[in-house]
C-alpha cells in the first residue's frame, strides 16, 4: 500500500486529481497514524491530512479561507472544521476521505487564534467557540441538525472547550472578570448561559491565564497552559486528588496540549528560536516525573490525532 500511495502521488498530473485519489485511500485504510494539521499555505491555513508513518501529507480543503480547529470524530469517521474569512466562521463537516463536505452552521468568529471544537463522546454534538456581543462564548451544536445553544453568557470570554470521556460536562477558559481560569460545566444542567461562576466548578485559581483544556481519555486528568509563572508552560491537573503537576520547564512558549486517542501520551506545541515544534510526553511520566518530552513534528499547526 505504501508503494501505490506513492506511486499515485508521483503520477497525478492535476492537483485535484491528486487528492481525491489519496484521500479515498486514506478514508478506506482507517489507520489510527493519520493526523489532520492546519499548516500555513500563503496567507491562510489549509486543513492537510498526514499519514505518520509514511511522511505523506495530502491537502484536503484548500477553499481560501483560513482553516482551522481540526476535529475529528470519537469513530474517526467523520472530521470537523472551522473555515474563517471576512469575520465569520463555518463550522464543516466531512467525511475522513474527504468527501461528503457539509456546512453544520455559520456564526461571527472571536478570536482566530482561540478557534476550538470538540465533539462530544456520543458524537452528537460539537462544542464550539463563536462571538457573542463584543466577546467570545462557547456553544454546543447538534450535528444532526445543526441547532445551536449559547453555553456561556455573552459579556464574558470563554474559549476552547473540552468534553469529558462520560461526555456529561466540559471544560472550558473562561474569563469572568479579569484573569483567565479553567472550569466545568455540566452541559445539560445548563439551561441558561453559564453567567456565574456558582453555576459551574472551578478547576484553576491563579494570577496567570490559564487555557486550552484537554482532558484524558480515562477521565483522570485535565492538562492546559497556564502563564501563572510568567512563561506559557503545560500542567496538568488530577480530577480525584487535585494535585496539580507542571510538565514543561523550559524558555519556549509551550501550549495546545492534547492527548493521544489511546491516553499513552501527552501532545503539546512549542515555540522555541522562531521554530514550532509538537512534542510529546509519555503519560506515565505524568505520576513518576523526571522525563524529557521528545520532538515528533516541526511546523507551525495543530495536530489532531485521529482516533
């Protein structure tokens, strides 16, 4: 298989071409290797699709608009994005093959750097960021049929949420009054946005910004980047005990943490000498201690790793 990935990428005349036929391969294999990125193209973001073990990297929705948050479903079927251009955001939703391309909703976007989805465990629905008045919010869409509900009140900033593995709550920044904190909602409690920090749980407490939870796919841990001791380092906090362990301790600006599909290990991005790099963390390491995270790729995106 590898040699006729190749071979078809060596012999496609017209670009397009070139992408039907590699991502049909791709979506039939189903491998757990392929990862979607958001690298630079140009002016904009273009959402790629790489296979790790082969060095392949297929584009799979050049549409000139900026491209970002990368998504994929809890089966791996089915990949969600956000496409921003002229300050509003849509939310696509596509097959992993690259086909079946549709628009879930369209919304006015906050912060392109703070763009976020994630889709819930069950799969029906995708969490979102979006502008709600002068600041960003949080919103849950059916995937089914693409009916939305603001999760957190306009007037406060809130941004990349993350579902739990029992999918009942997410975790989520949220800027109540001045300082960046992370906290969980239980999301279908919430009948109303989220207004009052006595309406949800509060995980970080801190003169830092703390942001981008990622929680572990047991459900035990909560890992973000926080600025509580004057640089963007990665820590990660225990559900069961509240023990809070920081993980990177270096000069670069480290953040994006996410999990592996399987939980062995920690992804995060670095920004080191003018350079991004996606480092990755064994989870044991979480508890022991004392290991070096290790480069896996260079470049300046996301990596969503496919499950």
């Amino acid at each position: 298989m590898p040699r006729l990935l190749l071979n078809i990428a060596s012999r496609c005349l017209v670009p397009l071409c070139c992408v039907i036929a590699l991502t049909q391969i791709l979506g039939h294999l189903l491998p757990s290797n392929i990862v979607a990125l958001d690298p630079i193209d140009g002016a904009t973001r273009d959402l790629a699709l790489r296979d790790m073990s082969r060095f392949l990297q297929v584009p799979i929705a050049q549409t000139g608009a900026d491209e970002r948050a990368a998504a994929w479903s809890p089966d791996g079927r089915q990949l969600a994005y956000l496409s921003i251009q002229g300050g509003r955001q849509v939310l696509w939703l596509m097959d992993a093959d690259g086909r079946g391309r549709r628009v879930l909703n369209t919304a006015e976007v906050g912060d392109p750097a703070m763009a976020a989805l994630a889709w819930s465990p069950r799969g029906d629905s995708i969490a979102f960021t979006a502008l709600a008045g002068d600041r960003q919010s949080i919103f849950v869409a059916d995937v089914g049929s693409g009916a939305q509900r603001q999760l957190t009140a306009t007037g406060s900033s809130a941004s990349s949420p993350a579902w739990s593995p029992d999918g009942r709550t997410l975790a989520f920044a949220w800027s109540l009054v001045a300082n960046q904190d992370i906290f969980i909602a239980d999301v279908d409690a919430a009948l109303a946005p989220l207004a009052r920090e006595t309406e949800v749980q509060r995980v970080t407490s801190d003169y830092g910004m703390d942001a981008m939870p990622a929680w572990s796919p047991d459900g035990a841990y909560i890992a973000f980047f926080s600025t509580r001791d004057g640089n963007s380092n990665i820590y990660v906090y225990a559900l069961a005990t509240g023990d809070l362990r920081r993980i990177t301790y270096n000069a670069a600006r480290n953040t994006a943490p996410a999990w592996m599909p399987d939980g062995s290990a920690l992804l995060f991005r670095s920004f080191n000498d003018q350079v991004w790099s996606t480092y990755r963390v064994e989870t044991e390491c979480l508890t022991v201690g004392g290991c070096t995270p290790r480069e896996i790729l260079q470049g300046d995106y996301t990596v969503a790793w496919r499950p």
